[in-house]
C-alpha cells in the first residue's frame, strides 16, 4: 500500500498547509509555522486551552481548533511529542490574559516535554497550568489509575474544558472541572490490524491473523490480552466489564459514550459496535447521552476501534451540549427540540 | 485483515440499529425498518429531499440525515440499489405535502429501481421528481455528460438543494437548481488499494503494488487509466487538468472543492493532497470557497481520494453556507466573521 505524500521531512509541514488551505476562516497558522490557531481569536480575560501533540492521529488535535473547543496546537512530527520550545509556542498563541490549560494526554515524552514547557512559561511571567489526562483501562490496574495512558476519551475533557474556556471559566475552575471529567472517564481500545507508518511505508507492528488485540495504545502499546472473538458483540461484551466495573459505573448513572474507530476500521463497523454498546448498557442499567461515533483519534489506518464512557454531571452535560465551531468535530443537536 | 461484524445477513440492519441508538436525538426508523428518517420531520408544505442508495458507503447517505439536507434515505444491502418498494418508502417518508426531490446517483441498478418508485409513488397520487446526479469525469467522454457516473461531487447537490428545500422552495426551482449544480460539478477519483468487501471478508478487487488508478468508480468501476505518480504532488497535477478543463474552469471562477477520502486514505494524507488541490487552483486563476476534505464517500477501506469542484453562483454560496444538523455532515462557518 502506498501512501499519499511528498517528502516525508516535509509531511507534517504538507499537512499544515493542506489545513490552513482549506479552513481558512476557522484556523491559520501562528506565529511559528507548527502551531495551529484559531483565526479569530477567544476573546481577552478568557483562558486559553493549549496541546501539543505528534501528529498521525488526525483529525485530533488540529482538527478541534475553534470557538468552544482549543485555541493552539503544537503539531510535533509523526508519532512524536512535540518538543518543550514549540508547546511553549502554543502556551503563548493561547494566552488571553486569564491563563493558560494545557491538556497533556500522559505519555512519556509529551508529559516530560510538557512539564519543560511549563516551567518556560512561568519563567515568562505566564500562568499556565497543566492537565494531566489518563483514560486506558488496560495500562495500569485500578488503584494507580495516574500510571495509565491517554486514550481516546481524553474527547471528553477537550470538549468540555472547551466549552466552559470560552463561557468564562476561571483557569483553577478549568482545572478542576478537568480533573473531574478525567476521573469519571474510562476507555479500552481493540485492536485489529496495524496502520503503515508514512515514514517508512511500512507496518506499524505485526498482529497474529484472526486475533485481536484488547488494550493497544494510539501508538500500538500492548494492552491486556489477545483474543479471538467471532463477532463484533462477543469482542464488545469482552470489553465492557472492563470498562464498567472499573470506575464502576453504576445502575442510573448517566454517561457521555464514545465509540471511536482508529483509522481503517469503517463507519459501517463503528455502529454495529455502538449497538453492541447500548445494548450492555441497557442490561446493566447506565443510560447514553448523545453518544459519539466516527473515526477521532487515530492511528495512521489501524483496524480497531475504543469504547470510552464518561459519568455525567450536569456541568458536563451543558458543555458536551455546548456549541463548538471546529473543523473535524462534530456532535449536533436537533435545532428545534 | 477481520471485519466487525456479527451476522452479515443481519449487517445494514446492525448498522441502522446502532445509528439510531447513537443519534436518536436526530434521526429514527421509519414505518419501514430500512428506512432512516428526521426525528422531527420538516415543516408541512416543504418539499421533501429522499435517496436510496447501497450501503458500505458510510458516512452517505445515512448520515446526511437532518434539518438542512435529506429527510429520509432507503438503505440499500452493501453495494446494492434499493428495490423500488423500498425507494417507494423513502418517497412517502420524506412528503411534506409539497412533493419530493428524489436524488438519484448515476448507477444502473439505482435508476432502473428510482423510475420504478417514481411510477409507483405517482400512482398513489404522490409528486416525486427524480434527479439524476454524474460528475465522474473519466466514466464518458466530454458532450456525454449524462452516461457519467454518480461520484462524490454529488455532496454538492445534497447539500445545496437541501438547504433550498429547508428555506421552502418549490419543486421546479429545487429541480432547477439541482441540474444546475450537477451540470457545473466534475469529480475526479484515484484508487490505491481495495476495500475489503464485509459480505465476504476479501479485497473487492485487485490492483498492481504501486499502480494508482485514475478514475475508478465507488464500487470499483475501471476508469481512465493507470499510472505510477511517485508523490501526492505528482498525482493531483496529472488529475487537475482532466476536471478542469472538462467544464472548463476558468480564470476567475469561484468553486466549491471537495477532497473526499476513499475510506482507507488517512486525513493527513487527504490535507497533504488538498494543499496540491489548492496549488493548483491558484495557477490556475480559479478560486476556492469554504473547501471540504475528508472521508465522506467511502467503499470501506479503499485507500484513494477524489477531487470535486463545483463553478459557484449566488445562490449555491449561500446554500453552501445554510446550516445543516446531520450527524455525519460538517462544514461549520466562523461563529462571528
């Protein structure tokens, strides 16, 4: 399989281009060229949300740059977190005055160079305050949950932290209100087939035919075990206990769901999927808001998909249903309920 | 490489399922179970807006449900047009009162099956136009525009005859204005590598390790011809001047721009290839409005892309910019430009 690109060196810059092209009148690019921002920017007095990331999981993170959503992304190369000078960058774009969130999905070197960032910053004279978020099940047992990686419901914290940055949320309210969605949230990702590395054109990592990997990380991390289950409600019902019974979520609580495909696996399959997942969560009595579906957090084309729940309060439940105005995410309301 | 499925008898019903658990805020059932509609329905006195079409395309047609562009889709088995009984059922969903705009993608099946529903809603006293939609550039030559094939260029014309309709314009104009903007969109396509059909777990077809095929239809149709363009670059510069000088497009002319990914192409590489897209417009003299790029029109994990323009006029700029709640359609404006 080949892959649509120039010169690799000159990928993640191809990128940009290719997005500030088309989005123009929602992002462009900062004062350095790997950092994307919004056009218009979040009014003075309001806290900027900043990340940096490696790039390869399009649409996250540049594609969430807008009103409601982020303010800055340091796009750092391929697979690889962006160095402390360019998320220090970012820090900068999004200052309005009030404040700066850095969110830091926890991996080893964006949380290194994320805390390098930080201290760059303060020495600024800026205030910024960083968020640590961790979701997957399968990294670290119950009880060290603050070992565990970043996944694919660090969405729920993006989205709300976004909509209440841009209402007037203070940055120690953000932080808080962070903390908590990160708390109350957990995911556990299945993994099917690997995604080929646009730098090398080659496999990502090699998955025994027929088996399916339960905990892979966004960067193909192993995780749990391997299984190898015939169909896509058997593979759901593996995963859900896990996932329940670890915050655990209880009878009545209401939750945000994410159904999040890695890349190469189809719409079609994410919502055979999602049935899966309403129907475990009908049997055990937790009750879905405006569920999400689609293609998010990816890695290159790997085959697979996440299943990450988020426990509803009614702060969190506003900002979910909070307008936001970025290119690649999307969740409408009816217009006319 | 294993597909999530459970039963493949049961698969576009597992996918409806899961459609309308997620998004049941927007979109439910019909009277039939294969018949996907608006929660609440359009304003009686508006023209309805119906397609049938096979699925394994996804996120179109189902997901272009909602306020703002299609009130009702019949979903077909994968890859197969929907019996006329069935379209009959999207006709009937979708009346408002005021007729139905029935939009036809160019494919045999799916013609044959639209005439038939169109004579059998007529005959139960409905008003139904059918449209016939082709954009495909390599299926027939230039002055045989109507033996083209229906390709991704169609988004336009869901998406702007379904703002008009919402705003309440009659039949006639909506037929009008959607021959207008079939007549001023051409697509161009490039297949990679093949999706892997769900029905039968293998590639839907073959293609030489290396090869790009210019032109091949959603379902894997031949088109012009092969070739072994080394870079995204490379690519899009031997596909431009075939879609631009079949309208032709001209020095000064406005144009909608759609870069629509196969299912298997990733969003980076779709930003890589728009900025060639872009490139090229601005050699050319001809200007990009609000461009769209992602994976919209799919046939699975094809790995590939098309490019779309359409030549603008007032009315479809603004139909362009007409908000639109469907989950799966998404091209926000700036909250406050």
């Amino acid at each position: 399989m080949r892959k649509l690109v120039n010169d690799p060196d000159r990928l993640v810059d191809d990128m940009i281009d290719g997005y500030v092209a088309a989005y123009g009148d929602l992002v462009s690019r900062g004062d350095h060229p790997r950092v994307v921002v919004r056009r218009r920017s979040k009014p003075r007095g309001r806290v900027g949300i900043a990340i940096g990331n490696g790039s390869g999981h399009e649409p996250i993170a540049l594609g969430w740059i807008g009103a409601g959503m982020l303010d800055a992304n340091a796009v750092g190369e391929v697979f690889a977190a962006p160095p402390p000078d360019l998320v220090l960058e970012a820090i900068r774009a999004s200052d309005r005055g009030a404040g700066v969130l850095l969110l830091v999905s926890r991996h080893a070197g964006d949380v290194i160079n994320a805390e390098m960032a930080v201290e760059l910053a303060r020495a600024e004279g800026l205030r910024v305050e960083p968020l640590l978020m961790y979701d997957d099940v399968s990294s670290a047992p119950k009880g060290r949950e603050e070992d565990r990686r970043g996944a694919p419901g660090t969405t729920f914290v993006y989205k709300v932290v976004g909509a209440r940055a841009e209402e007037g949320a203070s940055l120690d309210e953000l932080v808080a209100l962070g903390s908590r969605v990160r708390d109350a949230t957990r995911t556990l990702a299945a993994a099917l087939a690997p995604g080929v590395s646009p730098l090398t054109g080659r496999p990502m990592f090699s998955l025994p035919e027929g088996e399916v990997f339960l905990g892979m990380g966004v960067h193909g991390e192993p995780g749990l075990r391997s299984v190898t289950s015939a169909t896509a409600d058997e593979l759901v019902r593996e995963m859900m206990p896990e996932i329940l019974d670890d915050l655990p979520f209880e009878r009545g609580d209401e939750v945000l769901v994410l159904v999040n495909g890695m890349g190469g696996t189809t719409l079609m399959e994410l919502l055979v999927v999602h049935r899966s997942v309403a129907a475990v969560l009908e049997e055990r009595g937790v009750v879905p808001y405006r569920p999400l579906v689609g293609s998010f957090v990816t890695t290159q084309e790997m085959a697979g998909f996440s299943i990450s729940l988020c426990r509803l309060d009614d702060e969190i439940r506003r900002a979910w249903d909070a307008p936001v105005r970025a290119p690649f995410f999307h969740r409408p309301e009816e217009a006319n309920p």
